[in-house]
C-alpha cells in the first residue's frame, strides 16, 4: 500500500509563491510517473503538472512558466513551486502517482 502525503498549503496574496511537497512511501518511487493535480469548490478535479520517473514534465496551459514540478529520488518526494499565484489557483491540491494512488490533499487560498 503506497501512502501519499502532500504539505505546504496555506494562504498567499495574489503574486505570491508556495512550494507544496508530497512525501510517498515504497520503495519504487523513482520508477513511478507522480502528478499534481487541484480541485475547485465546484469544479471537476484537474491536473497541473507531471513529471516522469526520467524527469520529463508536462503542465497544464493555465500554470506553464509559472509552476515548476520536481522530485528527489533520494527523499521519495515530489514537489510543486508555484509562482505568481492568482486567486484562480485556489484549490484543494492532490498528489497522484501512475497506480492510481492520491494523497489526501492540501489546501491553496490565494488572497488578499
């Protein structure tokens, strides 16, 4: 059983930044696919981002050039930097992995 546990959420001011990390279990986590993805109060599940077990990554057209996805073998970690935030990118954000496991999620506020 795989546990994902995301961390960092919080409130921001518009233009502001926040790093969330996502904390997996096992032991084959550098072969694994991981994802950020966010869910609005009101709108369907969405994702944001995803990097390859060899580093490639993707983002949705809404967060390119502002959010940065990266991972740490080392630590069994998956990170999501996120720059210039926009009240827009309030959401609840979630942690994936290509088993089809998530994480509980982390809340994002962007606010002033």
């Amino acid at each position: 059983q795989v546990q994902l546990v995301e961390s960092g959420g919080g409130l921001v001011q518009p233009g502001g930044s926040l790093r969330l990390s996502c904390a997996a279990s096992g032991s084959d986590f550098r072969f694994r696919t991981m994802k950020w993805a966010r869910q609005a109060p009101g709108k369907q599940r969405e994702y944001v981002a995803i990097i390859s077990s060899d580093g490639n990554t993707m983002y949705a057209g809404s967060v390119k050039g502002r959010f940065t996805i990266s991972r740490d073998n080392a630590k069994n970690t998956v990170y999501l930097q996120m720059n210039s935030l926009k009240p827009e990118d309030t959401a609840v954000y979630y942690c994936n992995n290509d088993l089809s496991y998530w994480g509980q999620g982390t809340q994002v506020t962007v606010s002033s």
